[in-house]
C-alpha cells in the first residue's frame, strides 16, 4: 500500500477510535503528543484514570492483524511516555492505564477492538 494511503487509513482509524472512546464516556485530552522518545496516539480520562491509547489499524490481515502489530516493546515505551507526558501536567490521575484499539479493515467497513490495560 503506498504511504500516502497508509496515511489516509491510519487518520481514518484513530479518528474511528476517538468516537468510539467518547461514546464509551472517555474525554479525550490530546492527540498525537510526540515528545522526542516517540508518540501516543491518544489521551484520554475515563474518571480518574489516565489512558493512554495506541490505535493500530490495518487494510487486512494478510501481514497479521491489528493487534498482533503491537509488540510489548511498543506497550512498554507507551508506559514510558505517559510517565514523559505526565511529568508536563499540572494534574494528577489516580492510575495510568495503556490501551490498544486494533482496527481491520474489510471491504469498507471497520472491525474495531478495544484491549484495555494492555500491559
């Protein structure tokens, strides 16, 4: 898939993943936060909990699925960051959690899964 579709396809799914956290009550708080050690996708509060959201989203399995795109090196630089994240905030949070939304593709239509507390 060129890269400029890859693009177009990864906007779609963390804007499919947004509406969806805010339909399950979450507020998100920011997205696509970089720092120099890397990227979350989302940021969201459900309560008093802090999430962190990687959203992975694939034109289909034939390179494995959504979920399986995410390594536990990628869960554990999430942690990391949310620490980098929280350390710019004037709040605090009760608890961290790093969820994972995979998101496949399939003739136009969207299957989505929400992992909570992936680590």
């Amino acid at each position: 898939m060129p890269a400029n579709n890859r693009l177009d396809l990864g906007r779609q799914g963390e804007q499919l993943a947004v509406t969806y956290l805010e339909a399950q009550g979450m507020k998100v708080i920011e997205r696509n936060w970089r720092c120099r050690h890397g990227e979350i996708d989302v940021i969201a509060e459900e309560g008093p909990s802090l999430i962190v959201v990687e959203v992975k989203t694939r034109s289909g399995t034939s390179h494995g699925t959504a979920l399986e795109g995410v390594s536990r090196a990628k869960l554990a630089r999430l942690n990391m960051l949310a620490a980098k994240w929280l350390a710019t905030q004037q709040r605090t949070f009760d608890s961290v959690r790093v969820d994972v939304i995979a998101l496949e593709r399939f003739a136009g239509d969207f299957a989505l899964r929400h992992v909570r507390g992936a680590i």
